[in-house]
C-alpha cells in the first residue's frame, strides 16, 4: 500500500506543534496530488504614459539613455499624489520600471510625455490606480530612495489585452476522507470547505504547506474501494516544479547527506531553505538543535555557491548538518547569528573554495535588488563575532 505524500487539514486548523506529528483536524489523507506544481506565472507588465513631466536627478540620465539606446532601466519608480496646496497625500509606485520613450507635451511644449514598461509590486497594500485630488497639480516623481525625479502632471495606463491561460485545477488522489468531510460527503453537500493541503514525509511529518483552495468536486478513486479523488481549486500560489524533487530528497527525514541541494536552481534552492527552516527542530534521536558554546570552528563548502541561496544553504549545512538551516535571507541570517540556531558567537567559519562564491556572488546587473557580494558577506559576519578564514 502506498504511503500517502499529503495530508488535507482544515483551512483554520491549528497550527502544528513540536509535540504533534500532525494537524488535529485532518480531513484526508492522500497518496498523491496531479497537476499541483506549476511554475510561478510571470508578473504582468503594463505600459504607462507619465504626461506632462519635468524630469531631473535619475529619471534625466536615464531619458538621455532611452533616446540612444530604446529604451533604459529605472528600477522602482514612486508617484507622490500632490493636493491642491502641493502637499503629498498619497503614495503609488512601480517596480521593475523601464523607459520606453518621451515626446512633446500637446498642452505644454516645455514639458515631455514619458512612456515606461513596468510591473505593479506583488501583494501590494495600495489601490489599483494612483488617486488625484481634485485641483490637484499632479505627481512628484521619486526613486526608491525618494530621489527627486521630477514632476508629471497625470498618469494613464495603457491597457494590455493579452489573455493569460489558467492552471488546472488540483486533483487528489486515493484520498481517505475523515472528519468533517466524511460527514459532509455522506450527507451529500455540494459545499464541501476551504482546506490546506500539507506535504508529508515517509513518517507521515509535516514537511511543509503546499497549497490552499476550495474543495470544488470528487469521484471514487480507482486507487481503492472507500477512498475518493478529490478536485481543489487553488487561491494561494502554487508549488514551483523545482519543489518536486526538493521535497523527494526530504522523504525519508532530514537529509543524511550535505550539498543535495546543489543541483537545484534558484527556484528549488529557495524551496529547499523553506523547507529546512520549517524542519529545523528535526533531529535524530533529539529533534531540537542542540545550544553549543561559543568558540567552535565550522566548515563551509564552498564549492556550490553560485548564488545568493547557495550561500544560505551551504552556511545552514555548515552549522547544522546536512538539511540544516542558519538563514535563508540577509535579515534572518542576522537573527540566527544573534543565537538560538546552533551557533553560538564568536565562532570561527573555514570558507573552502572561497573563490567560487567571489566570482559569483552580486554580480548579476538588477534594476532593483542586488544580492550581496562576496566581500559583502565577508564584512557581515565579520562584524557579527565571526572570524572568517578564507581557504
């Protein structure tokens, strides 16, 4: 019989525990999950016309570019909703800004109208357009930094027709319902909940959360008598494909061996911290991380880091065994050098085959973030209590 690979618990479930192998409220257990990976969608991007803009600082540089080469990079770009009295009362922005072009102002020759290619920021807490007040004489143009850009007098987007296709939905498969959507498919209800579908490993552990949705429809399974496929429509972000083979090398436990997460990409490195970092209390036979004293010196292989999450995996490794975690971003590797994550300051780090990570690290050109440089990170830990040899 095949070990199920998810759990599907109630969307409010509480919260696993350290003392609790899983979620209380499991609604089924499921031996598998068709067409639950897709690769994130890429952000949309829209064009805009700023109208009537006097330009200066960054946004002058890069208009001079835009006219010899088509086009240049701005990176974030912030309008500053001004007020009939000129005071800012309002912020919108852009991200991954590019200027297209500019031409004469019809209204006013002295002033040009720019065009730009950007992506409203993900998740973002602000209005799907930029409000103007009454009267109002427009728009302050700032960088990210709040650099003085200019002005614009108004803004209009150009709409983008282009269909996006739609991911399928999710299919469950030789699940065993229980709980309250056993009693609801017994009793035949069309609505049958929002629930969480959970990855588990070989002893039936949380891995990690894979998905959120609504249970929109099910069959009986072709996997066995009494068990049911059930289909979920997605709300949150799916799992990349890069999380497939991720979560494999976590089936059987924590990993036993280090730098399996080497062949990873990007995508897959980043799934692979998030999972370490969800499983960090794991251990055999102690499944938390023990505290040590200060003063030990660590190893770092270094012969994988090829970008920024290579780091933070090679580091986690370093510290806490294969499959271990010591940050996943700049912040959080600040937290775990403060304690509480293995290693106590000051410590010593032995950094093997350095010059991979020298070569590598920071130098891919971005309009907005930049990962950090080799010597960057050098100076971090450094400053933190950690003496750095460099091998």
């Amino acid at each position: 019989m095949q070990l199920p690979r998810y759990a599907l618990v109630a969307y409010d479930a509480a919260e696993l525990t350290d003392d609790e192998p899983a979620y209380d409220e499991v609604w089924a257990l499921c031996a598998d999950a068709d067409d639950l990976f897709a690769n994130p969608r890429p952000r949309a991007r829209d064009r805009y016309e700023l109208l009537g803009c006097a330009v200066e600082g960054a946004l002058r540089t890069a208009l001079d570019q835009a006219r010899s080469e088509g086009s240049a990079p701005l990176g974030t770009l912030v309008l500053e909703a001004l007020d009939k009295n000129g005071h800012r009362v309002g912020e919108w922005y852009l991200e991954d800004v590019r200027l297209l072009g500019d031409r004469l102002c019809a209204r006013d020759l002295s002033l040009r109208d720019l065009t730009v290619e950007a992506s409203e920021p993900p998740d973002a807490q602000q209005a799907d357009y930029p409000g103007r007040p009454a009267l109002s004489p427009g728009y302050l143009l700032l960088g990210a930094e709040d650099q003085p850009w200019g002005r614009c007098k108004d803004l209009a987007r150009v709409a983008d027709d282009s269909s996006t296709s739609e991911e399928p939905p999710i299919r469950l498969t030789g699940c065993s319902p229980r709980g309250a959507l056993r009693e609801a498919l017994d009793r035949g209800e069309e609505d049958l909940g929002h629930a969480r579908l959970l990855r588990l490993d070989a002893f039936g552990w949380t891995l990690t959360s894979a998905v959120e949705g609504e249970i929109t429809a099910w069959i009986p399974s072709a996997r066995g008598r009494g068990l049911v496929d059930l289909t979920l429509e997605p709300w949150s972000d799916q799992p990349p494909f890069a999380a497939r083979d991720v979560w494999d090398h976590w089936w059987d436990g924590r990993p036993a061996r280090t730098n399996l997460w080497a062949p990873c990409s990007a995508e897959g490195r980043d799934v692979w911290l998030t999972t370490a970092l969800e499983n960090r209390h794991r251990r055999t036979p102690h499944r938390r991380t023990p505290y040590r004293p200060p003063g030990p010196t660590y190893h770092l292989d270094g012969r994988h880091i090829t970008d920024e999450k290579g780091f933070y995996c090679a580091i986690g490794e370093a510290v806490n065994g294969p499959g271990g975690y010591f940050g996943g971003n700049w912040g959080a590797l600040t937290d775990c050098l403060r304690g509480g994550f293995g290693a106590t300051r000051p410590f010593t780090l032995i950094w093997h085959d350095a010059e991979v990570a020298r070569t590598c690290l920071g130098v891919t050109p971005r309009t907005d973030y930049r990962p950090a440089t080799f010597e960057e990170f050098l100076s971090h830990l450094e400053a933190r209590g950690v003496r750095v040899v460099i091998d």
